[in-house]
C-alpha cells in the first residue's frame, strides 16, 4: 500500500479512539471540565501530563533545530527538561495542595484580589494563546503531508478538528484523550528512530547509535562534521555554542517558562491528594526522558541522510518524497546556476534550497526510505503532539474566561451550564484565531513556543514561587511585578520580530539577546519590582500569611479545594 493510504488508516484509527474517548469521558460539570472532576490516577495523569507537554515543538521541532543548529540546539532540550524537574520539585504539590482550578484562581486568592487575579488572566490569555499558535503550524505541517494538500489547507483542517474535541469534553475528556496520544506519539517517534539507527550503525538503540561507528569504520558524527564542513556549515558538533550568551538565556528563559506555564500546572489539580501530584510528576518525567533521549539521535540521523540525499544531486531526479514537500510548500528550490542539480550550501548567496525545519521529523523516514506503514505512523504521532497540547492550551484559555473571568469577576451568579456554555464558545473564538494566526507565525514551532514560555518567565514564575515562598510579598508586589515583567518582554520580543510588524532588526539585541531568551531578564526585572514594592507597602493579612504557611508545610494528606 502507499504511504497515504497508510496514513489515512492509521491516522484515521488513532482519531476513531480519540473522538470515542472524549465522547466517552465528555464532561457533564464544571469540576469534571476544569480539572477532571480531580479523580485521576497518578500514572494516568503521568501519560496526559508527558503528552500536554510533549507539544508539537518537542515531537516535530526539536530535532528539526538541533539537526540545523547543531549541538547549540539542545539548549531547547535541556530548558524543557530541566524545567520540568523545577516544576515538579518547586510548584506543583504545593500548588496542587492550594486546591484552585486555574493559576490565576491561585493568584487571585494567594493575593486576595480581584486586579491581581484579572492580571494573572490576562497573563494566561496571552501566554496560552502565543503557544497554541506554534501547534497550530505543527498540525498544519502534519495534515500537509498527510493529505499532500498546501500548509494553509492543512492549518484550516486542523482548526476543525481541535475545535471538535476540545469544546467537547473538558479537562476529563482532553486528560484520557491525551493518555492514548501519549501511547501513539512516543511509539511513533521511537520506532522510525530505532529503524534508522540501525541502518545507519546497526544498534537498535537510537541514544546510543546516534554516536556509533558506520559499516565503513567512521564515526557517524565524524562523518556528519565532515559534510557540514564541505558545505561550508559549522561543524556539528560545535555548531551553535560559539554564541554562549543566547544558549544561557533562551535554556533559562525555558526553564522558568516551564515553571509558570498554566495548562502544565493545572494538570497537577486533576489528582485526589498531594501525594499524587508528586508521584504523577515523576511519572511524567519518566514519560518524557524517553522522547527527549531520542531527539538528538532522530537529528543526527535526519541531518545526515538529508545532506546525502540532496547536497549536488539532480533535481529531475529526487525521490518523490521531495516533490510532495514541495507541495505543501514547506521545501523549495531555486535553480540559481542553471544547472538542474541542487547546491545546498551554507552561502545564502549560492544555495539553492529552503526547508522549513519542522519537517524534518516527518521526512526523515521518508528520506531514509522506510517502509510506508512507518512513515504514516509518524505523521500520526506528529497530530498526537500538536492535538494533546492544543487542547490543553484551549482549556486555559476556556477556562480563564468562563471560571477566572465571569464567574470570579463579572457574572458571579451564572449558572453552572452558563459557565461550560461561555467555556466552549472561548474554545472555538481561541481555535480560529490560533489557526489564522499559525498561517504566518513568527518562528518555526519550537521558536514560537519559546516566545510563550519566556512570557510565562516573565510574568507567572515570580508571582507563584513568591507566592509560595514569601509570606511577606503581597498584592500590591504580585500586580506590580507581573505588569512589568509581561509588558517589558512582551514590547522586546514584538520589537525584534519583523513577523509581527516590530522595526528592529537582530543587529539592535540588548548585550545580544535574542527574543526567545529575553523572558529571563523580563522574569529578573519582575521580581527586583515586586520584591522592591512589597518591602515598602502594607503586609499581607494574618489569614493570608497563615495559608501560605500551611502550604508549605508537606503533608501527603488532602489539601483544602478541590479534596474535600
């Protein structure tokens, strides 16, 4: 069979089970919306979380920038990675034992104000929003190939699909929706690995063969430096660490983004106690390790068997592959010499060929010339990703507006089948935006979603970790602190991308910082203003500095909230 029809069964499979779970799971209160109805098992909860994190910038572009970037691009895994660990060590049994359905329920009651918890919304709005627009390019790259349809088509697509299951079953059909992603995603992107590897170096384990020797006797990363180098490229192991300033900062800026992040925190209220929360984050980082070892291998593989393919080689004569991304309008090729054979060069001036790095995941088995059930598979896996992210992300934004929104601020009184009603129109204003928006984003996924997390640095990482930490930091701090800190980052990362209509160009960056690492110093001038405006206004209430003592104190029993 072809690869399509490969792929329109298997994905047509995996979809069958994920409408069917979340018809089966759909939500019927707002507990059951928002947070699950807080009854799920640590292990379960373990596979949503890795799934609701693992979002199409980990399965579709990680691999994609480090085979471009070289080893400079791992600081996106070592961010991701090593904020997870802060989240689940620092933030989430604390958060889980305050007992409150969004972050900004959290703010706005650690913080005993209505504009703290309104500021904290609109945090979470556009954090939420910056994000789903980097899946929404990933499920427009998936549904590209998948139906060899242009990126546009495949964004509109997607925008359907999101919308359907999202609206229709809340936090309790997204989380055991996201379980059966989770399955499919990491099996989609380990089997292609475990293929590759051992074609390439003949070791089944893709962590290990991606350093391995060739049947020739070279070292395949031996063998990659080399043909970077005589294309004029860095060499790739060393390419992207000579600019050390943007590899601290963009890792941080990751790493605190994580800390912050509201459709990852939320998941850690979906379980019965404290206990649970820690035990299901472990989990989590069990889950994830598997895909994030994978990564660099998948890139090296990638990187490799592309320059191979490609680099000199006639263009009447590439394999259909090539064809079918050109396509989609994701790889191009312009003839600049006249000769039908394709210069992939480091000198912009002479190469001839583009390629959008997001597609490097789903085009790599193809390149490798893997059998086609293979190939769909990975495309599969490619919607898992965005679509389990997405719909996490869509929930926020859902639930800041009908929970954080009307009934905390404007409509206390709405009634509870009013609140899922505003929840689901959030959804579908949030999918269509988020899709048009993904039509022209301003980065590769990856790039896009280290825009959000540096917003969340910036803006929700001092106002929790103080939050929990500080009993003297009080809402006048929090407010304060979160205004700043968004707006600065905020006006920096608009400034300095021409895609979203700023004027300033990469030769202006402060001390060389470039946007997706400017969260850190956005996060840093956050807390110097809350600390600095706490000191010098009135402490918190008695009650308020008493909670966030019994906070603190670890405990592996119920919190209040949603326990009782």
């Amino acid at each position: 069979m072809s690869v399509q029809t490969w792929t329109f069964i298997i994905v047509g499979i995996t979809f069958a089970i994920y409408i069917g779970v979340a018809i089966w799971a759909r939500a019927g209160s707002t507990k059951e919306f928002y947070v699950a109805g807080g009854g799920v098992s640590p292990l379960a909860n373990g596979m949503a979380t890795a799934a609701d994190w693992m979002s199409a910038a980990s399965y579709l572009s990680m691999a994609g920038l480090i085979s471009f970037m070289g080893y400079g691009g791992a600081q996106y895994l070592m961010g991701w990675t090593g904020g997870y660990v802060l989240l689940a060590l620092l933030l989430a049994p604390y958060l889980r034992k305050f007992g409150k359905f969004t972050v900004p329920d959290f703010i706005g009651e650690r913080y005993y104000s209505k504009t703290a918890r309104l500021v904290a919304l609109l945090c979470a709005l556009l954090v939420s929003f910056t994000y789903v627009v980097g899946q929404m390019k990933g499920v427009g790259v998936a549904f590209a190939r998948f139906l060899e349809v242009e990126f546009a088509t495949g964004i509109f697509i997607g925008i359907a699909i999101v919308f359907f299951y999202a609206v229709l079953g809340g936090m309790k059909g997204i989380t055991y929706t996201q379980v059966a992603q989770y399955c499919v995603l990491i099996f989609a992107f380990t089997v292609p690995a475990i293929f590759i590897s051992l074609q390439m170096v003949g070791n089944p384990i893709p962590q290990v063969g991606f350093g391995g020797t060739m049947s020739d006797g070279t070292y395949l990363l031996d063998k990659l430096n080399k043909l970077n180098v005589d294309l004029g490229f860095s060499e790739y192991t060393s390419a992207g660490m000579e600019d050390r300033v943007n590899v601290f900062f963009v890792t941080a800026a990751l790493m605190f983004g994580t800390a912050g992040l509201p459709h990852v925190i939320v998941r850690f209220f979906t379980v019965p106690k404290v206990k649970d929360a820690r035990i299901s984050a472990g989990y989590a980082l069990l889950f994830i390790a598997i895909l994030y070892t994978t990564a660099p291998a998948i890139a090296t593989f990638a990187r490799t068997n592309l320059i191979e393919t490609v680099s000199n080689q006639p263009y009447d004569e590439m394999p259909a592959w090539f064809s079918k991304w050109e396509a989609s309008k994701l790889i191009s090729f312009e003839d600049k010499n006249n000769d039908h054979r394709i210069q992939y060069l480091a000198d912009p001036t002479r190469n001839e060929l583009t390629i959008d790095r997001d597609i490097m995941v789903l085009a790599n088995p193809e390149i490798a010339n893997l059998p086609a059930w293979v190939i769909a598979l990975v495309v599969a896996g490619g919607l898992a990703a965005a679509l389990s992210t997405a719909a996490g992300l869509l929930l926020v934004i859902a639930t800041s507006i009908s929970h954080d929104l009307l009934k905390k601020n404007l409509m206390p009184d709405i009634s509870e089948k009013g609140e899922l009603l505003a929840a689901r129109i959030a959804i579908a204003v949030a999918v269509v935006g988020a899709g048009l928006a993904g039509l022209n984003p301003p980065g590769f996924v990856a790039q896009v979603v280290a825009l959000a997390f540096g917003l969340a640095a910036s803006s929700f990482f001092p106002a929790i970790i103080l939050g929990i930490f500080d009993k003297r930091m009080n809402k006048e701090g929090a407010i304060a602190g979160m205004i700043v800190g968004i707006l600065f980052t905020a006006a920096y990362i608009w400034y300095f991308k021409p895609q979203l209509g700023g004027p300033g160009t990469p030769e202006g960056y402060w001390f060389g910082i470039k946007p997706e690492g400017i969260g850190v110093i956005g996060m840093l001038i956050n807390l110097a203003v809350s600390l600095l405006v706490s000191r010098f206004t009135a402490a918190p209430p008695q009650e308020i500095r008493d909670l966030v003592e019994d906070i603190r104190i670890p405990r592996g029993s119920s919190g209040p909230g949603l326990a009782h």
